[in-house]
C-alpha cells in the first residue's frame, strides 16, 4: 500500500469514527431560550402531535380554562415535563420570594405560557395570551423582582411568548380584575388603603423590601448604602423627597435610625413600615404625605446594627433577652462607641473664643477600637446637612434629649442641657404627645420613674453615659437628635407589630413635619453667590448652625423674638431681628447678603484656638487606623449587595464558577431541577 492509499484509508476511517461518535452520543436538549438564539435545535422529529387534554398542574388549577395543550409554547411536551420545570417551580414559590407581592399576577400569567388554553377546531392549537396583559404585570411587578435581585423570567418575555388582540389572544387576568374590582367597591372610606405585612424581616428581607418600595416610587425613592456592619453587611438607607439623589436648596434633610442596639427590634420594623406607608400613600394620593415628601428629603437607616439582629432574631422573641444581639460582631455598644465629644465641651466651654458648634474629632480617638458601623454613621452625618433626627430604641417608654453624658463626672443622674434645651423639648413632645399613650403620666412604664415629665426626660438626668450618638450629632454637626425609646419589650411578639404602628404612626409623621419649623435662609456675597460655612447664630444660645454648600441653612428655634446674626470669615457681619409667632405652619424664611471686608489679623491667643478646633474639623481618620481592624472601609453610597447565605462566596447574582449566587438561589438548586441561570440578573 503506498502512501497515498494509506492517507485515504485512514481519512476515511476517522470519518467513520467521528460519524459514529456523533450518532451514539446522548442526544442534547436545548436550554430555556436556546434553540430561539441558534445554540441548539430539538428539531422537528422531537415533538408529538398536539393535544388538547385536561389541566392537572396544581398550581394552574385556577385558571378560567380547564383544558390546556401540549406542546406548550415553550415546547414542553408532557406535564411531567413542565412539573420537573424550573419554570413551575419558580411559580410554585413566587408568592413566598416576593412576600406576596404580585400574587397570584405573576403565577396566572406564568401558567398561561406554562398550560395555554387549548383551541380545538380546526385543530388542536395553543391560544396565546394578551402581550398587554403581559406588559401591565411586568410594569407593575418589575421592581419586585429587582428587589430580591431576580431577573424578569424569560417565558414571560411579553414580545416572543404572547399576542396582540388582533391575533385572537386570551387574558388570563381578566377574572382575577374582576374580583379585585368588587372587592374594592366594598371597601369602606374609612378603612386602611395601604397593605402592609406586618410580620418580622430577616437582613435579607429587610432588603428586599427596601429595594422593592425604591423600585416602586422610584421618581421619589432610592436606596443606597452608607458602609457595611463588621461582618460585611450592607447598611442600607432609603431617602424620599422630590428629586431624590441630591440635597435641594432650602430643602431641609431628615434621618430616622433604627436597630442601633441589634436585639431592640421594633424600631426596625416600625421605620420599614413607615417606608412603605410614604411609598404606597404618595402613590395614593394622599396630601399630607405627598406635602411631605416634596418638601423635606426622608432619610431612613431601619437597622445600623443588621449583625446584632441576626443574633438576636435566632434566639427569637420568646427567650431574647436584655443582652443578646444588643453589641455589634466586635462586642462593641454602639450607643457608646462615637467620640465623646460632650466631655471636651464641659473642658473648655469656658474659654472666650471655644466653639460648642462643629467640635473636632480628637486624633486620640482613632486610636481606639471604632465600630465598622459608627465609622459609617458618622461619614453619612459629615456629608448630609441633616437637621433633625431620631434613632429608636427599645426598653423603656420615654423620648430623651442630649445632653446623655452628665456635666459632673460624679453625678450618674445630673440634669444636663445644651444650649437648645427649649428646642429639644419642643422635638421631644412632639413625638412624645403625637403617640397614643408615651405622654400620659398615668401609663405603665418599664421601672422608671417619669412622673410629670409627660414621656419626655433629659438624658443624663434618666442615667448618663459617654460617647453617644445623639451628643455627637450635636456637637459636631447642625443636627438636633433625640432617642425614642417606644417601650417595654425590645423584641415584642409578631402579634403586637400592627398596634404599635398604630401608636407610633402620627407621632413618626409629626416628627418629620416638624422640621418645618423656627427659620431657613440663604447666606449669599453681593454678586449673588451662596457662602458655604457661613456661621448663623442667635443671641442667647451658645450653639451656632453653618450653612450648607450652596449657602442655604435651617434654624430650629421655638417661637418668640430673636436677634440673628450671619458671619463668615473674609465678610462683614449682618444681624436682623426676627418674630416667629406660636403657630407657624413652615419655617420664617431669613435671608442674609454679607459684604466681602479685609480680614482682621488677630491676636496669637485667638491662633492657638483656630489651630486646634476649627482647622482640624475636616481631620477624619487621619492615620487610616480604621483600616487596621475593620474587614473593609465603607466606600461611597451605593447599592447593596444581599447577605450572605450558608455555604456561598462572591458576589451575589453572577452566574461565574465559585461566586456568591442570592439568597433564593437554594429554592432551586436543593429542587433538584436545571439551574436556572436565566435569573441571575448579571449572567
């Protein structure tokens, strides 16, 4: 055999192989979406003749058809195929993925595709179902399934697996309108409009429901995140306003924190509530919330402490007790762990030219051991002009006002006030005689003595402590924050969620309104332009405000006669006298044009204050200490990633080899079914 001879030979004989190979090897079926793209094709010997047969999938079963068709739209032939789907299964568990949001929307449509009505004559063929009903789903469901990280399911492409009217097609969802329509003619004028659940959230729920109401308001909602807890969960925030993403000028910025210790729980659910209530009665077109909204910008952090929840949550609320779950992963409080700035002021508060406005970070306090969740707090109040502020707590029934550290080192129960003592009781009765029962002397506490306070107290006369939150906001920014603690239980049972948001409710609404109160303005230079720090002070009260970026600034001032004086280095001095009268419905709008002046040399005393306060006020972790024991440095605002679950690393919602899948990721994959990758948003 020469050499040519044997060349084909062997061709031939590996083309053989090669046939042989391909016609014995298992044969491969196409994936979900596949064969429409070209990577495969189940070609046309694969199906059967159609059939029209009776529905026997328990969750279609309530369909306004009885008799369905296989193939299917998707080109499922059997209903045992379609039950071993991951498609059903997804429908099987989409109530519970989207805490009944969209339900039984979703579920309807999605047996449509799955069991389409069946058309008998002339022969046997699936009738599609309406592309507007499809798109109307998708538009209001949408975000829902943005909220838990999911991607809109590919059988519910409303283009490739539905039709136009003109084509004869079917609306699922007809009957289910019908039904809805009937029941909201029944309903009473005085009964709630909004629907909320209230039941307790995980970390992952907490989120879910977040992103889903941003979703839903999103033309007056977002979320972002503020930094990350110790053990890398998100710190998660919602703001609502009118143009949400940026401060407005005059408009004033509010904060509501919750779950700072992790086992007081009722904060938490109490301000996701209240995220929902905004969203949902904007939407409604209910006045009040929507004169709110577009006038203040709502900040909302429902759990600052997710770690210490978790802790708290597994004990549950039968057996939790004072302790479990109140610190942080580090063991660290909180509520004790921000720079004690209140003992610096006692120091040197009688020193002439000693500011008790925007008090510096001291260096000495980097070198401590600083929370993940404290550092990421405190980069959120140094870059929003907050105004106001309340953080809920849980264990006693009473609002208490800074000062919380006493102005005796050796007095534990010492009466402590600032210098917006009138101010700070006003914020604290307004929440205090706005709930239904915190200001009624006659209620039952939690074994403290408040008798005449009216639910109010200051807070180093109820029992004092350094380096809280509320002093810090105080001293070192424009912000006046109060504690409300919302009762005896921290973590009161399920059944107890409804009635104490209906104790809390109009006091939470009174709180943001007050905002609107004592006097805003614009400090501008005589060609027009906003003075950012510019100092506005009245006389009488040691505590000055600074304006903002573009020169705009907010007072909180009680009623009365006032004199205002606005200052800034480089420019004259300006004073007006104000009246603010008792009952004033928005804040006095007072304005200020400084004129621009030789700055005054002054004397070496005067240097050697500026030096140590005023100059260093923009000094934060100077020497990158919090890097050497946190996991990760909060970054900027951003969104958040879902927690953790058992058994899974990398990033959430990526469909790559050895990366973090979500948390509903485990529905499926413990089903035993094909993954469907056809979720993951960023696959």
């Amino acid at each position: 055999m020469d050499t040519m001879e044997y060349k084909t030979h062997l061709t031939v004989f590996t083309l053989f192989c090669v046939l042989w190979i391909c016609w014995c090897a298992p044969q491969r079926f196409c994936q979900p979406g596949e064969d429409s793209s070209g990577r495969c094709n189940n070609g046309p010997d694969e199906e059967k003749p159609a059939v029209c047969s009776e529905i026997n999938l328990g969750y279609c079963n309530d369909l306004d058809y009885s008799r369905t068709i296989f193939p299917n739209i998707l080109g499922q032939q059997s209903r045992h195929e379609v039950e071993s789907g991951a498609e059903y299964l997804l429908l099987s568990v989409i109530h519970g993925l989207l805490n009944g949001e969209c339900s039984p929307d979703i579920r309807l449509l999605g047996c449509s595709v799955l069991a389409p009505r069946c058309q008998d004559l002339p022969s046997p063929a699936p009738v599609k179902s309406c592309r507007s009903a499809c798109e109307a789903v998708k538009k209001g469901c949408g975000h829902a399934f943005e909220g838990i990280d999911m991607a809109w399911p590919y059988f519910l492409d409303c283009d490739r697996f539905f039709a136009g009217e003109q084509e004869g097609c079917h609306d699922p969802l007809a009957p289910l309108r019908a039904r809805h329509e009937v029941a909201f003619s029944n309903l009473s004028p005085d009964e709630p409009s909004t629907i909320i659940q209230f039941t307790y959230h995980s970390n992952a729920q907490m989120y879910s429901v977040l992103k889903r109401t941003a979703a839903k308001c999103s033309h007056i909602s977002r979320t972002y995140s503020i930094g990350r807890s110790t053990e890398g969960k998100d710190l998660l925030a919602i703001e609502f306003t009118d143009n949400p993403g940026g401060h407005e000028l005059l408009e004033p910025e509010i904060k509501l924190v919750g779950n700072m210790h992790g086992n007081e729980v009722l904060g938490r659910q109490l301000l996701l509530y209240l995220a929902q209530y905004l969203c949902s009665e904007y939407l409604l077109g209910n006045q009040r919330i929507q004169t709110l909204v577009n006038t203040t910008r709502i900040h909302i952090l429902a759990s600052m402490n997710p770690d210490g929840y978790e802790l708290a949550a597994a004990e549950g609320h039968e057996f939790n007790g004072w302790t479990v779950g109140r610190t942080n992963a580090q063991n660290l409080d909180l509520n004790r762990n921000f720079p004690d700035l209140t003992s610096i002021l006692y120091r040197n508060r009688r020193m002439k030219r000693f500011r008790t406005d925007h008090i510096p970070i001291p260096d000495s306090y980097w070198f401590g051991k600083v929370a993940s969740e404290t550092y990421a707090v405190m980069k959120w109040i140094r870059s929003v002009p907050f105004v106001q502020s309340a953080s809920l707590h849980g264990g006693e029934l009473v609002i208490s006002y800074p000062f919380d550290f006493s102005r005796h080192l050796h007095e534990e129960r010492m009466f402590s006030p600032t210098p917006d003592e009138q101010a700070f009781k006003q914020l604290a009765r307004t929440y205090a005689d706005s709930h239904a029962s915190m200001a009624d002397n006659n209620t039952e506490r939690c074994g403290a003595s408040f008798i005449r306070s009216g639910g109010i107290i200051n807070g180093a006369l109820w029992y004092s402590f350094p380096g809280g939150m509320s002093d810090f906001n105080y001293l070192h920014t424009n912000c006046l924050e109060i504690t409300v603690e919302l009762g005896c239980d921290k973590f009161p049972s399920e059944e107890e969620l409804y009635p104490e948001w209906l104790r809390n409710k109009e006091a939470l609404l009174s709180f943001m309104e007050s905002v609107h109160r004592g006097i805003k303005g614009v400090v501008k230079d005589e060609e027009g332009y906003g003075i950012k720090g510019a100092s506005i002070s009245v006389r009488g009260i040691r505590k000055d405000v600074t304006t903002a970026e573009e020169g705009d600034y907010w007072r909180l001032m009680n009623s009365g006669t006032h004199i205002i004086t606005a200052s800034a280095k480089g420019y004259s001095r300006v004073s007006k006298r104000i009246y603010l009268p008792a009952h004033m419905e928005k804040a006095g709008r007072v304005n200020f044009v400084l004129k621009k002046v030789p700055v005054q040399p002054v004397g070496p005393d005067y240097h050697m204050f500026l030096s140590s306060s005023l100059d260093t006020y923009d000094r934060f972790d100077p020497y990158n200490h919090f890097q050497s024991y946190s996991r990760s440095e909060p970054g900027e605002p951003r969104e958040p990633r879902e927690p953790r679950e058992p058994g899974m690393g990398g990033e959430p919602g990526m469909g790559g080899e050895g990366q973090e899948k979500p948390w509903w990721w485990n529905y499926f994959t413990q089903a035993g079914v094909s993954a469907p990758t056809w979720l993951l948003r960023n696959f």
